[in-house]
C-alpha cells in the first residue's frame, strides 16, 4: 500500500528537487548568460547579469570564424554511426549472454565493463600508432570505429540488462514455430526490445557526441567534431570567455533538444531493471 | 590551324596542371591567441600569393602541447606546420624532428629575426623554428596608484622597491591588490614564473651535474620573498591565478602591479576591454642586484614535422607569415599595435611601432633575457624558465603545485622545498641525468 504523502512533504520534496535540479543546470545557464555578454562584461566580477548589456557578438565572431556546420556534421556521423555500429555488434552479444548463459557469462560482462576503467591516455599511442599503419587517422571512420568500441560495454551491459527482463519462453514459442536464430532475434527479440534499445541508442548518442579525449587526439582538419570546436575557443593566455561559452553553447544545444524530448526514454532506459 | 589550337589548348592545359600540381592544402596547428586568430584570418593574402591554401586546427595550449607531440613522435604527419615553442624546439630539433630551416630565401633576411629568439629556437646553430611572435615579462603598473602611494617607478627597479610600492598600492577597502602574480600550478603558469624569479634571486635548477638545488638558500629566499610579499599585497586565493585570471583583477582596476608576459599590454591598454587603459607603465622585471632579472622568454614559432610530404609549401608559409610583410600587412588591416611583437629587429625600428607605448620596453625585456646563460652560477641548461630537457615539464608541472601548495597555505616553504628537491632528484636519476 503506497505511503499517504501530507501537502507539506509533498512541497519540501518539491522545493528540494528544484533546487538540486537548478544546481546541477547551473554550470549550463552560467554558460548560456556568458554567451550573450561581451568579453569585458563576461569576466567581471561579481558579473551583472542583469545591467550589463546584451549581445550577440560573440555568436557572431565563431560563426565568421569557424566552420559549425563541419563539425556539426562530424558530430552527427561519428555519434550515430558508433551508435548504430555497437548496436548491430552488441545486441547478438546481448542474447547470447541473456539467453544462453555459460559459467564465465559474469566473468565477461565485468570484464568488458573493466576496460572502462583504463585510463585512455594508457592507449593512445598504440592505438595511434594503429591509425597510422591504417591509414585512418583523421577520418571519420576511424573514430566510428573507437568510439564504437569505447561504448561497446555500456550497450552491451545495457542491452543484456534488458534482454534479460523478456521471457525466454516466447523465443523457445518461436523456435518451436520453426524460426530459425535470425528470425528469432530479428522478428521477435528486437521489436519486443525497441524501447530498451531505443534508450541505450539515446544514451549512446549523448555520450559519443560529449566523447572529447579521442575526437581531439585522432583528429586535425577533417574529422574533428564539437568537442574541437569548443576546444579551439579555449586559451590560458588571453580573454575568450565570451566566445567559448558561445561555441559550448552551440555545442551542446542539439543534443540538449534531443535529450530534453527523450527524457522519458532516458529516465526509463537507465533505472529499467533497478526496480521490480 | 586546329593543329596550332590543339597546341595552344594542350599547353594551356599542362600549365594549369603543372599548377594544380604545385598548389598544396597545408594543416597547421596553432595556439588559440589573438595574434594567432589574426593571422586565420589573413590566411587569404597567403593563397592569393602562393595558390596554396591553408586548414587550420585551433586548440587550446596544453591539448595543443600533447596533441602535436604525440604526432610528431608518431611520425604521423596529420600536420604540415606545426605552432610549437621555445621549449620544444631545441628538443625536438636535436631529436631530428624538425625540418632544419638553414635555406630561407634571401627576401626573408633571417638576420633580422631578434638574436635571443633565433638562439632558443636553434640546435647547435640550425634554426629549426621561425618565430611568429616572441614575448618576455615585465612589470605593468597603475601609474595613478603609484603616484596616489607618492611614488615613482624606475625603468628597473628591484624586488625590494616593487614590495613596499606593492604595501603601498594596496587598499583592501577599495578592493586593491598592491601586486598581482601568477600562483597556479603548471609548469607554464605559476612554474614560469616562479623560475624565472628565482632566477634573479640566485637560485637555479640544476648544478653542473643535474642535481637538483631546491635545498639551496637562494630557493628559500625566492619563496619566502614571494609567499611574504602576495600574502602582505597580493589578491585573496593568488594561489589558483593564472595569466587570465590576473587578467582580468588588472582590466577591473583590482591590481596596483602585474609582472606578467609583454603581449599582456596591448590587453590592457586596450580601452575595449580594459578599466585602466590609459593609466597603464611599463617596467622592466625586478633584480635583486645579482645581475639577472626575472623576466622570462618566450616564441610561439611555426615548424615543419621531419618527413613532411609539403616541405616546400610549409617553407612558404612560414617565409609569409614571420615575414616584415606579414607585419605590414596586418598593421595595415589591424593597426600598429597588433602586429605580433618580439620577433624582429626591424619592427623596432620602424617609426609607426616606436608610437606603441609598451614597445620599447618589450622590447628591452626581451633582449635582456638570455637563454644560454639564465642564472647566476652556471647551469647546464638552456632556457629562461624552463630548463629545455624533455623531462622537464613534467618534473616542473610537480614541483609547481608543492609550491601551489604553499601559496594555499596547505604546507611550509621548507616542506615544499624538500619535496621538490626529492622528486626531482628521483626523476632525473630514473631519466639517467644523474
């Protein structure tokens, strides 16, 4: 029976969230204030936020000076594209590891998972080194392909997690009914899926497009995405507040939208099977 | 006749292949600063010139730093000219990384480059890297603050005269600071600073055989001299204060005093952005008497990567855009006072230039300040405020934050010391120095 909560708690809980919400957007709105100010107004202090002036120069300067679109685009290509390519690696994974446990199933998921602790700069002369030999440095594909395997556990893990919530039984109903492994997995797992995957596709996105110690160390002028747009405003020597928080701003905004419309997913995506 | 056609048009046609053929797309790497992004975007006079064009990857100094040494060490060739600074250079000139630039065009008058930055831009004589702009330190100050404290800046005044106008200056109800200085850790931020003070002060890195001096009196005093002075006069929390952040105190009237890099003047004499603009001195660095100021040297300088497929091309920009040309031609879309200072004699003796009134002064830190020969007893290593050995920055990135550490209040000048001393004694002797 769920607990009777009384109109004060409810307001106190209610207070406390907004204010724990607020202080996590926080860094994001101090961001967005600095964007429209100028570089003098940006870095007084205590700034005032309301007096000084308004102004769009800063958008301007990047927009003249960089090319956004670019990078935009690189962005789009490496975050969907290692995405997608983890998903079509991870979801046979994912069943295998669901449905047709073996003793060392445990063993290898947290293995996976302990490669996330390694701290990339360990690998980034090997794997440098391997992009040379490839000839992929500074191409898209190449970073697709890292950025893939970076996240590949998360998807793994994540997909595993809700395979396991699906009823091995309507896969043996479909054996039964002569499909074969494909079908199974293509015509029965997956549609009864889509929302898990659609989540970790989602979370996926976010954290390919945020993903800034390999996109700035594999790249140069063709493949650099955001991360290097915003990482070009950035200097210990000269003022460029203003402008950075314009290029950071229009860095993060789109997948700001994209996250602000699939909250839900998002929400559901990361709690499913914590409660049952 | 359409035989004569047939000629002319497969003639027309070699030519402009011969063109294309010649015309390169160059990637360089660059440091996000002014005279820098001013350059991007004078990229265009380049290509008119030459027909090569230019892509430029932008990023900040320590991702630059990394970013190009990782490539460099790699032989990856994804830049063809690469910004890269006093530091680097005789390293990796000596590593034989870099494309010797001994055959510049006659045109280019490499004489003219300012002789302390040709020296620490050279390996056994060869310049290896041209340098777009050179900067020292020097000391910028309120003038009305110092004549409200009733008194008046020599052009090289000590550290003694510098703290008790510091004492002078400072006013906590008004929200003055007598002196603002670089406390942050990084080998490049407070780390410069606090090696090229200590330069003045005595002090060194390194003896004769690579060991390390940090238990020697001239450190101590350095530290103490520093500590007891920002705490007296300097700002609350100097202690996470970088270049920006002085920056910003000086522009808002915040500071009295600012010992920091000379590019810093043409900031803060800049009425757009700066409070203070037209009540800004200039003074060379302080000295203790001992025959070494503490001013520092510095080039951001461009490169080419040893195995480059566009050596020739990268020749060409490098000639465009260190060139007196180039300054001219950015004094002419941009005024005199931004053209990239400290890197040509001639620039100095240009009329339109002698009008800047920082000029004459960066230009005197910048020729008092010797690479080769930094402190007062003899070291075995060239650079100002670094010592030019790969280990370096990371020994140096260490012992700036012990000192950090102090400047917070979180341990003792001894304690920090007789940490530096062990670090950097462990790590010369795991690099084989000692």
């Amino acid at each position: 029976m769920a607990r009777a909560v009384t109109p004060r708690r409810k307001l106190i809980n209610t207070l406390v969230a907004w204010a724990i919400g607020l202080l996590i957007f926080f860094p994001i709105l101090w961001i967005i204030v600095l964007s429209f100010k100028s570089e003098g107004d940006a870095i007084r202090t205590p700034i005032k936020v309301l007096t000084s002036a308004w102004t769009l120069d800063s958008y301007a300067v990047v927009q003249e000076r960089s090319d956004y679109f670019k990078h935009f685009s690189n962005s789009v290509i490496l975050a969907v594209g290692s995405t997608l390519l983890g998903v079509i690696v991870a979801v046979p994974a994912a069943w295998s590891m669901a449905f047709v446990p073996s003793d060392r199933t445990r063993g290898i998921l947290m293995w996976m998972l302990s490669t996330k602790m390694l701290p990339a700069v360990g690998v980034l002369y090997p794997i440098y080194l391997l992009f040379i030999q490839l000839g992929i440095l500074d191409t898209r594909i190449g970073l697709v392909m890292v950025l893939m395997l970076i996240n590949l556990p998360i998807i793994v893990w994540m997909l595993y997690t809700y395979f396991r919530e699906i009823p091995g039984e309507i896969l043996e109903a479909a054996r039964m009914d002569g499909a074969s492994l494909r079908e199974e997995v293509m015509y029965v797992l997956t549609p009864m899926a889509v929302p898990g995957i659609a989540s970790t596709v989602l979370l996926n996105v976010i954290l390919a497009w945020n993903e800034a110690f390999w996109t700035l160390n594999l790249t140069a002028a063709k493949a650099a995405p955001l991360t290097a747009f915003i990482a070009s405003y950035s200097s210990p020597e000269g003022l460029f507040y203003a402008k950075l928080s314009a290029a950071s701003v229009m860095a993060i905004a789109p997948i700001l939208i994209m996250g602000w419309f699939s909250q839900k997913q998002l929400v559901r995506g990361l709690t499913f099977g914590a409660v049952k | 006749m359409l035989l004569r056609n047939a000629l002319r048009a497969a003639t027309a046609m070699s030519l402009i292949a011969a063109g294309a053929a010649q015309a390169e797309n160059l990637v360089i790497a660059t440091v996000n600063n002014g005279d820098m992004i001013r350059m991007q975007g004078l990229t265009e006079d380049f290509t008119e010139k030459t027909g090569h064009t230019v892509e430029w990857v932008t990023l900040e100094e320590n991702v630059l730093r990394q970013r190009v040494t990782t490539d460099i060490t790699t032989k990856g060739g994804a830049f063809d000219i690469m910004t890269i600074g006093m530091y680097e250079t005789p390293i990796w000139g000596a590593n034989g990384w870099l494309v010797a630039l001994d055959d510049l065009s006659a045109d280019y008058n490499v004489d003219d480059i300012l002789p302390a930055m040709r020296g620490g831009l050279s390996h056994d004589g060869t310049l290896y890297a041209a340098p777009f702009y050179g900067e020292s330190s020097m000391i910028m100050y309120r003038t009305d603050l110092m004549e409200k404290a009733g008194l008046e800046m020599p052009d090289a005044p000590t550290w003694e005269f510098i703290r008790e106008a510091a004492a002078a200056m400072t006013d906590r109800d008004a929200d003055i600071n007598g002196i603002c200085l670089r406390g942050k850790a990084g080998w490049g931020e407070g780390g410069a600073f606090i090696t090229a003070m200590s330069n003045s002060f005595g002090a060194r890195w390194f003896d004769m055989d690579w060991n390390a001096q940090f238990d020697t009196q001239p450190w101590k005093d350095t530290l103490e001299f520093f500590v007891g002075m920002m705490n007296e006069s300097g700002p609350a929390g100097y202690a996470t204060n970088g270049f920006n952040e002085n920056l910003s105190l000086f522009q808002q009237g915040k500071c009295g005093m600012w010992i920091d890099a000379t590019v810093a003047a043409s900031f803060v004499t800049n009425p757009d952005d700066s409070t203070v603009a037209d009540s800004v001195g200039f003074a060379l660095a302080p000295d203790n008497g001992l025959g070494k100021r503490s001013n520092w040297l510095w080039a951001w300088a461009l490169g080419i990567p040893a195995g480059s497929q566009k050596v020739d091309a990268a020749k060409e920009f490098i000639e465009w855009a260190t060139s007196t040309g180039y300054i001219e031609l950015v004094a002419e879309n941009e005024g005199w006072a931004n053209v990239p200072p400290g890197a040509r004699t001639s620039l100095y003796e240009n009329e339109n230039y002698k009008d800047i009134p920082f000029a004459k002064m960066t230009l005197e830190s910048i020729l008092t300040a010797d690479p080769n020969n930094s402190t007062v007893e003899e070291s075995p290593y060239v650079g100002v405020q670094f010592a030019a050995i790969p280990e370096f920055a990371g020994i140096a990135t260490e012992v700036s934050q012990e000192f950090s550490a102090v400047y917070a209040g979180q341990q003792t000048v001894d304690e920090a010391l007789e940490k530096a001393q062990a670090l950097t004694n462990d790590a010369m002797e795991a690099a084989g120095y000692r």
